[in-house]
DNA sequence: GCCCTGATTGTTATTGAATATCAAGTCATC
DNA sequence: GATGACTTGATATTCAATAACAATCAGGGC
C-alpha cells in the first residue's frame, strides 16, 4: 500500500539541499554528521525520536552516544531545519526553512502523520491572546491532535 | 518578599474540597495519596515535576516510587484537576476543575509562573483551524512563552 | 463474619529522554 | 606548523516514564 502520493526521495533531496544552501549562506557548517541526521529525520517523514535516529545512525557502524544525535538534533533545530513535537518527544523535518519560525502542528492520533500549519492568522491570534493577558510574547507551540483526512475513510 | 498576592493556603484548600466534592458526585475515589499529591501540586504554584513531587511525598517516610507518583498525577490529570505542561515536563493545578477541559497556557520565562487561559475565542479559532486542514479535531496543546506583566519591571 | 472481586498501592526493574564533563579530532588562519 | 574555535567522541549520570507482578484495601453478596 502507497502511503505517500508523492516521491518522497526527492522530497529529501530537496530539503538536504535547501539546508545545504542556508548554510552556506549563513556561514554555518552542514557537516556529513548534521547532514546525515537531518536525512533520517526526513526519511521517516513522521515522528522520529532521538533515540530512533541514534539506533538509525548507528547501523553497520560503531554505535553512537546520545549526545551526538542530540547536538546535531540541536544545531537542526536552531537552524530552523527541524522542528521538535513536544507531546511527542520527536522530531520533524521542517519544510520552509528558509524563515526560522516556530512550528503549529496537526498530528494524525492515527496514522502519525503530521502536517505543520503555516497560518498566520492563527500566529496572530496567539499572540493577542499573549497581549491581553499582559505577557510580552516570545514563542509558542501549539500542537492539534486529531484524525485526518486520509485516515476518516 | 511577598511573591503571591492572594492567601495561598486559601487556594489550596478550595481546590482540594472543589476535588473532593466532584469525586463524591463522579464516585471515583479521592484516596488520602491523591489528595496528598494534589496539595502537594498546589503547593508549589509553579509546574511542578513529577520527581518533585515524589521528593516532597517522600520526606519524613520511606522513600514512594515512582509509579506512585505518576498513577496519582494519571488519575488528577483524568479528573482534570491537575494539568501537564509539555513544554517542561511539569504539572498545575487547575483553577476550574468543574468541567473538563484542555489547557492552554502562557508560561513566564522569568518567574515561572503559569496562566491558564479559558478564551473560548482561541479554542475556537484553533478547532477552527484544524476543520480547514481536514483533520477531525480531538485535542490540542497550547503553550506560549513570555514574559509576565509582573517580571516587565 | 467470610469470601469474592475490583481498584489501589507497593516493589523491583527497565526503558526512554536528555545533559554534564572531559578528551580527541578537525579546520581555517596566522 | 602552531594556535584557537568549533565539532565530534566517549563515559557517566540525571531525569522522565512505564512494565510487570505482589500485596493491600474497600465494598457487595452469601
């Protein structure tokens, strides 16, 4: 069974390369390792815990320790490549780089799939609401759970 | 230096017979350990964590474990009277304990301190959202950073 | 009272998530 | 090739949560 509608290897290739670029421009190093994790990320193309890219990036090899998934997982983040899922514990590849902006998500409680909600005006809302109630925003999450449209068949 | 206005031992007190009546109309049992741990979350008025809580469960007798704890927070959180914020891993009393609900929150950076927002309107816009992104809505978490009118002086 | 049943709590052990600390390697620049 | 900043490796530890099973407790029916 087909999960995904569209080539996913090309959906990797495009977002290893787009933080290739960023990079570059932002003088700031996509080493083989950071690049190797972010490709795992975007492999699973849902969810994917520390521990899963530990075991993951470990295969056939010396198997790494937790802080080296967690430092590239770190510089990732920072870079705004990824995205962590806090009432998950994992993480997502992120598919607007190029702005750093903190990610609103929608998670699949069936199929684990999450889509990542780029609405401004829902932005907007929040941060009202962070106004009215006298604090002085700085970020946010805001994770939805919920069934899909693919999965309410 | 006076860090709450209000008479803390006050909201501890209703909140933990607010608990026991609800748990007298729903027949579940509000047991002396839960009781114990939701004061104990009352206590503190900040998030408190779960190894915390277990810390100050267990001074002055032999040492609880951690499903202990963790069972009685299950049970707090299913009655809703104790909420968890994902972003640290922590717990909060809830101020409305009568209905069930989902919490969305804003948490100060400096202080710690947390508030429960019950904006109907963001509920809304937020279930709103997920419908127009095709997902049936089940719950969601909301969590926003900044820092608190107090902690701007 | 006594047994039965289900819920609660205790106990031991383990897994999973994340970080602290220090050592070793890499790389550009002087 | 020496220097210093950044990156990765390695060891150990802390914090967060749960699995699995034993013991205890509360209430209902006999």
């Amino acid at each position: 069974m087909l999960k995904h509608k569209h080539d996913h290897n090309v959906c990797i290739e495009t977002a290893l390369e787009a933080a290739q670029k960023i990079c570059e421009k932002r003088e700031t190093r996509f080493t083989p390792l950071r690049r190797r994790v972010l490709e795992l990320v975007w492999t699973k193309h849902e969810p994917i815990t520390a521990y899963e890219v530990l075991d993951l990036l470990s295969e056939g090899q010396k198997r790494v320790a937790p802080p080296t998934v967690y430092r590239a997982l770190d510089f990732l983040i920072e870079e705004g490549f990824v995205h962590r899922i806090e009432s998950l514990n994992a993480f997502v590849g992120c598919s607007d780089p190029e702005h750093k902006h903190q990610g609103h998500f929608m998670i699949c409680t069936k199929c684990s799939n999450v889509t990542e909600m780029n609405e401004a005006s829902l932005h907007s809302v929040i941060e009202r609401a962070a106004k009215e109630n006298g604090y002085t925003y700085e970020n946010s999450i805001l994770e939805i759970a919920g069934v899909c449209a693919n999965c309410r068949n």
